[in-house]
C-alpha cells in the first residue's frame, strides 16, 4: 500500500475494486452505485496514485490562475449534469478554498468600484467613491453564518442584515437596503415551497439586473442533485450571479478545491488581475478531481446518498 492510500485507509478493510467489466460498466450512462463510502473514498486514492504513477502527467506544472482547462471542463460537465447548469469553462475559475476565492473574486474593479473604476488613487479615491453615492455592500438573512461576515469585513465590504420573509430574505427590504450584493445559500431555501421560491428567484434576479453593479453570491454547499429545481445561476439570463461551489461540501473539508463560475466581466477582471499568478490549487490536485469526475465516481457517490439526504431534509421540515 501506497502513501496516498493509507491516507485514505479507514479500520475496516476497503473494498476490494472492480474488475475490468465493472469498470466498463462504472462509466456508463447507468453506472453501478457506490455502496459507502470507503468505495468513494478507496477511488479517490487510486485516481491520485494512477497519476503520481504515470509518466504522462508532470505533476510539477503550475496551471494558468483560472485553472487547467481540463479541469475547468469537467466542473463544467458537472454542473450541467447535476445541477442543470450550462457553464462555459472559459467562465470558470479555480481556487485553493472557498474563503480565498470568493476574497479574490471581491477584489474586482466592478464589485469596489460599483459605478465604475475609479480614477484617483487613495484619499482622492475614497473621496471620489463616497460622492458617487454607491458603495459596495452586501445583505444577508438574519442568521448567517459569522464566518461568511467576516470574510466581507476583510474585504473592506459593509454588511447588512435584513429580515427574513417566508423564510428567505424579504424582497422589500433588499429594495430598500441599497446593496450591491446579495448573499444567499441553499439553507435559506431549504423548506421553502416551490411556487414561494420561484416567485422570490425570479425577484432577485430582477433587483441584480436593475442595476449593472448588483450581482447575486450563490454559494451551492448542499450534495443535492438539483437538476429539476432551477438554481440562481441557471435562470441567469443577465449575467450577474456569481455561482461557487467546493469539494469540501460535495467530499469531505480536507479537500480544499473549489471552483466559481462567473459573470463574463468579472472573469475578464480575474483573470487580468491574477494573470502573473499561477493557479492556488496544485496541478495534482486537480488532476485528479478531474480524473475523478471523468471516471463518473463523483456521480456515483452523490446518487448513492440522495436517499440519505432526503430523509434528513423530511425531518428538518418535520422539525420546521
């Protein structure tokens, strides 16, 4: 047993892997189930161990800030797969955390400087934000998360807590907050009723497309397959939902990648901005996330625990 095996080695004994004709079968249009999680777990290691391995990939290599195309493709297909998203991969951007991305993506010109880039440079500039009328600032629902504040706090972003209407963040109050961002997660719409959140969708799409400083932060952390229930960003015929998700949420918190699919100029902004810079998350790394996801084991593991899932979303309405 390798290094990176033993890192993913639980007490019980792993499952011993498919054998050639499971494999075909593995990545098919039906593949098999995974049934626990040392199967995921278990083809996870050998997705790193095939690629430290083998003599076609340098595993020394630095990607381009955005990340490998390869990789940025396959979180494409992803997320039209389970989520019903069409992403362009040129659109996506790769990160080493969910924290540090979204710090880097908050340092974009269009989301400090809301009415457009300033021209002075420091007390000029602050003065010349301030008589514009239009400072960045972002809104949450009453309970959010304390983390998730400070990192707008970090960035020099004002916050603003609004109340809470039907369980999601009250539309008349978002009217009248005069933010420029609207942060927003699946725990705000869990135990929200279908015809209730389509109608408060398609409001905040509306307050985001009002104004072309205003963009929506949809944060996906759930492992729900949400194909049928349209996310912000998949009714995003404006462009101005910022969409991130991570495999910390989708496998478990000791993987860091994570990835946001953005509005076309905010990528333009990243990418001019960190385009010196290579990419935070190592080329192993994504490597063989991306081998992961082609080989279908992600799918895998996320349809094997759906029954699991659904029945702790029954008893939290239960408890609701």
């Amino acid at each position: 047993m390798n290094d990176i095996e033993k890192l993913f080695q639980h007490d019980s004994d792993l499952i011993t892997p498919p054998s050639a004709a499971e494999e075909m079968n593995f990545t098919s249009e039906n593949p098999q189930i995974i049934p626990n999680a040392e199967y995921f777990e278990k083809y996870l290691a050998n997705c790193y161990n095939e690629i430290l391995t083998s003599e076609e990939f340098d595993i020394n290599q630095t990607s381009e800030s955005s990340g490998s195309l390869e990789f940025r493709k396959a979180l494409a297909t992803f997320m039209q797969r389970f989520h019903g998203i069409d992403a362009n991969p040129d659109r996506i951007v790769v990160g080493a955390g969910i924290q540090s991305l979204l710090t880097r993506i908050l340092r974009q010109a269009s989301i400090v400087h809301p009415e457009g880039t300033n021209n002075q440079d420091g007390l000029l500039s602050r003065a010349e934000q301030i008589a514009s009328g239009v400072r960045p600032m972002v809104v949450f629902g009453e309970d959010e998360d304390d983390q998730v504040r400070k990192l707008f706090i970090n960035t020099k972003i004002k916050i603003k807590d609004i109340p809470v209407d039907k369980q999601l963040v009250s539309y008349d109050s978002l009217l009248s907050s005069g933010a420029t961002l609207l942060y927003i997660t699946p725990k705000e719409t869990c135990g929200v009723s279908e015809e209730i959140l389509n109608e408060r969708r398609h409001e905040f799409l509306s307050w985001a497309k009002a104004m072309p400083y205003r963009f929506i932060i949809e944060y996906d952390c759930t492992k729900k397959i949400t194909t049928k229930t349209p996310s912000f960003k998949k009714e995003d015929t404006n462009d101005n939902v910022i969409y991130l998700n991570s495999f910390s949420s989708l496998l478990c918190k000791g993987i860091s990648a994570s990835w946001a699919l953005l509005p076309e100029k905010l990528y333009n902004e990243y990418t001019e901005m960190y385009k010196n810079f290579p990419c935070p998350l190592s080329y192993l790394e994504q490597a063989a996330l991306t081998m992961f996801m082609e080989k279908r084991y992600l799918d895998n593991y996320l349809e094997t625990i759906q029954p699991s899932l659904a029945e702790e979303e029954q008893e939290d309405e239960l408890a609701f």
